[in-house]
C-alpha cells in the first residue's frame, strides 16, 4: 500500500470534520511517512460556504500545519498544501498560492464559480470544458498532482468519444509537466449505483484508466480524506485494485516528496 497521501482536508472547507491532528495521528497510526494537507483553496472576496475554507481563514490554516509539522517531525513529514480549481479570473491569486505552498493540487469541480459542478453537468461538451480546463492549469505550471481526473463520469450515462478525448487530453498534460495523475479513493463512498446502463462506481472508472495505461504518465492514490477515519481505510485501495484498475500497467510511484516552502 502507497505510504504517502497529499489529499487531505480540513474542517475549515465545512464538509470535512475533525481536527488537524486526529488527520495526523490518524496517519501515523496507520504507516503513512508523508502526509499533506491540501484543504480547498480560499479566494479573496469569495464566501462560499461548505464548498472552501473563507480567505480569513487561510494563515490559521498555515499555523496550524506547521505547528503539527514540529510537533510530530520525528514520526512523519508533513507538507502543506492547496487543492484549487483553475478559474481563470482567480489566475494571480493562484500563481501566489502556487509561488508560497509546498504543492498544489487542482480538484477540478466546476467550470467557474457559481456554475454547476461537473457532478451534474455531463454533456460531451461539459468533459471537453473539464479536460481543458486542466489542461490550461498545467500549462500555467500550477499543479503538481491531477486529483480525481476522471470525476466528469461521475454520473455520466456512458463512455463516449468525447470522454476519451478528454482522457487523452488530461494524461497528454500530465505528461508534458510531468504531473502524476491520482486514483481518487474518495469516489467509492457514493457506493455502487446504477448509472445508464452500468453498475458500478461514480468514479475512478476503468475506461480512463485503461486510456492512461497508454501514456508514460506517473499515478498516485488519493485518499481525498474528509474525515481521520479515512487513513484506516485499507479496503478503498483494495476496491479500486481488484475491480477498477486490475490487470493495468499503470506507471504507479512509490515515492513522492515535495520541498517545504512554508
């Protein structure tokens, strides 16, 4: 099992709980050596509740990493990070995030603020919007992991010739940056539930992973932890290895280290 996790929010987001120390001690306790928090990023003037933590809240954020980046320095490494979206009227903001964090990782959930999210929004046209969106945000330099790439089949009735171009487009990206694309573990908690004609998963699904089988592009695990509990949870990565992505000859790191800036 993967011992590093860079996918981790906090409760300042307003739907994940917990304290940022039951997030640490959890992942000690369960082997992880490297950890990262990377809670939602905030925008200035932007008050979006339970979706990401409120600008005013960002420097509590930063001292309360570093503070456990201290106190638990013998046991594991802590970094501290954003997950952001690329919108592209919060461009200068996220090139300062991306200049001051350890790392960044986009969570690509809508095509801009107070638009329907990619969960409903399914056209053909919705995952090419998606895929480039991403895309734009590599060639800006601001991630340094893809979280969740294959969200926009979240409730999308079957796989079409767009959704692969969409894939195509994303692991193209990857690699050019050299950006490692994650298994979203957090997907499996919807369950298994009829999606047109499918049984399965809202995501990861298979049908982009077997598409980025065919590029030479690094891929991580992402607990995508909303809760403490979730470190525990050694079943997600069994799920996803012996229903999703078996038999695939996926580029899978071992190790993933990024230099504290913080």
């Amino acid at each position: 099992m993967q011992n590093f996790n860079y996918h981790s929010h906090t409760k300042r987001c307003e739907h994940a709980i917990g304290e940022d120390e039951e997030y640490v001690k959890a992942a000690i306790a369960n082997g992880f050596q490297v950890m990262g928090f990377s809670d939602h990023a905030p925008y200035a003037g932007v008050h979006t509740p339970g979706e990401r933590m409120d600008k005013e809240a960002l420097e509590g954020y930063i001292a309360s990493v570093k503070a456990l980046q201290k106190k638990y320095e013998k046991e594991i490494e802590i970094r501290i990070g954003l997950e952001f979206e690329y919108f592209e009227d919060q461009l200068l903001e996220l090139l300062e995030y991306r200049d001051r964090f350890d790392y960044m990782i986009i969570g690509q959930h809508g095509p801009a603020l107070y638009e329907p999210e990619f969960y409903e929004a399914n056209t053909d046209e919705d995952v090419l919007r998606y895929a480039n969106l991403i895309r734009k945000a590599c060639e800006k330099g601001l991630p340094d992991i893809i979280a969740h790439p294959d969200l926009f089949m979240f409730s999308k009735p079957q796989w079409t010739l767009a959704c692969e171009e969409a894939a195509r487009i994303i692991c193209q990206s990857a690699c050019d940056t050299g950006i490692p694309i994650e298994i979203n573990l957090n997907g499996l908690k919807y369950g298994k539930r009829q999606i047109g004609e499918e049984w399965r998963y809202t995501y990861p699904y298979r049908a982009f992973w077997k598409v980025a089988e065919q590029y030479p592009v690094d891929v991580v695990y992402g607990l995508d932890a909303h809760t403490p509990e979730k470190y525990a949870d050694k079943k997600c990565f069994e799920i996803v290895d012996h229903e999703i992505v078996y038999g695939l000859n996926l580029h899978k790191r071992t190790k993933l280290m990024f230099e504290k800036k913080l």
